[in-house]
C-alpha cells in the first residue's frame, strides 16, 4: 500500500443498488496492498465513494470511518486488525448496510528481504467480515506477493476467494497492483492503480495519487471504475474517491 500514503477501503456489500466499498486495511486504492501497520501503530481513515451518476443503476455513494492497529511486537513479521464504519446515508429496510455499518479486517505481512535477499514481501488477510448480517459478510480471504523494482516502482499480485452469499457465483479473482512514490517531483507524492477481478461487485479498476501534508497526515484522491460485465452483483457507476489518512 502506499508507503507515502497509508489508506485502506473497506469491504462490504450494499444490498440496495448491489455497491461495494471496500474496509481499512493497510491498502493500494482499491485492494489490500502487502503493509501492515506495526506494533502499536494506528491508522485512523476517513474515505468516500460518490458516484459520477446519480441514474437508477448507479449505485449508491458510501461513506467510511475505519481504525487500524499494529498488534504484533515483531519486525518482520506483522499483524494488523481494523474496524470500520461503513454506511451509504440510506435508512430503514433501504439500507441493510446502514443498518448493520461495522465491519472487521484482519491481515498478517512479512516485508521484503525479510527472511533473506530478494524475498519479495508476503501478505494473507481477511476483510469485509460483517457479524451481525451473514448477507453483508464478503468475508474476502486474500494473499499477495509484491517486488519493488528499481524505477518502476512495486508490483503487487495475488488472487482472493469470497462468501457466494454476498459475491454471487463469480466469487474468486485476482489482485493486481502497481504502485510508486514519485521523488522526481516531491517525496510527497505517491501513485498507484490496481485492478480486481471478478464477475461481482468489488471487481473494479482504480487509480490515484496521494498527498503526505505531513509524515502522518495524507490525502488520496481517485477513481474507480467497476467491471462492466457484473450481471449478477454489480458494482455500479465509476465513483470518485477521497481518502484521509492520519497515522499515529
């Protein structure tokens, strides 16, 4: 996930307008990336998702509040657990989301060079895991691999697997990532798109950039756009995306 940046997107599924949003687990701009917080750190997020339609199909926009925490004392081998609130504003039976809004993340990272030379980094995790709806819970079980490559920047691949419940049939994928900070303009600013298949909601293409005002205070803006084959479980209309993150 963005070094310069540490975001997340949380997972979830909204049974009105079949959208998805994702949880704040240490992330790219759309899928889980291979950093953990470490120990004792905190990640606090503030993202939404607006919708560049506000057509029947669109989807609805979604709102997320999320806290991360490093819990593992060791340097190579990290553990992360997060909480997020995540609602699309809707009340009553229209919002099931709204209605059941806390969803849980967990993931366990080993940094690259981490057990010898050239290892690239290794991450497994969990998120979208709702406890009170079984309807809403993706429960995404995910792994990644991830190389920084001198220039280009890091490449990050893995797949995932899904609740068919909430995903629908097309619930298995992959998870692709390019990721960079850019020094030739500032160290400030960090780039990435990433990529989710899937023939269900949370398959989308995205793209961005963040800004670190500060070294714990950073700003992403971005777009997603949803795979346009989801018959079943679709995402939606491409949204707009502004995620604050302030680490402490």
């Amino acid at each position: 996930m963005k070094r310069v940046a540490c975001t997340l997107l949380a997972a979830a599924l909204t049974l009105s307008m079949s959208s998805a949003a994702l949880a704040t687990y240490s992330g790219q701009i759309w899928i889980p990336s291979t950093d953990a917080k470490g120990f004792g750190e905190v990640n606090i997020s503030i993202d939404n998702y607006l919708r560049f339609s506000n057509a029947a199909d669109a989807g609805a926009n979604t709102f997320d509040a999320g806290v991360t925490v490093g819990v593992l004392p060791f340097e190579k081998l990290k553990l992360e657990v997060g909480v997020d609130y995540l609602t699309d504003g809707l009340q009553g039976e229209d919002s099931a989301m709204s209605n059941h809004p806390a969803y849980f993340n967990v993931k366990a990272a080993m940094p690259e060079d981490a057990a010898f030379k050239g290892m690239p980094a290794l991450a497994v995790g969990m998120f979208g895991m709702n406890t009170a709806d079984t309807a809403l819970s993706a429960n995404i079980l995910y792994g990644l691999v991830a190389k920084t490559l001198p220039v280009v920047g890091r490449i990050s691949a893995g797949g995932y697997h899904g609740a068919e419940q909430s995903l629908g049939s097309g619930n298995n994928g992959l998870m692709l990532s390019w990721d960079r900070s850019m020094p030739e303009i500032s160290d400030k600013l960090w780039m990435a798109v990433d990529y989710m298949s899937g023939n269900n909601a949370f398959g989308a293409l995205s793209a961005g950039a963040a800004w670190a005002f500060t070294p714990n205070v950073s700003l992403l803006v971005g777009v997603n756009v949803y795979n346009p084959f989801q018959d079943e479980k679709p995402g939606g209309k491409p949204t707009f995306t502004t995620q604050l993150d302030i680490n402490f």
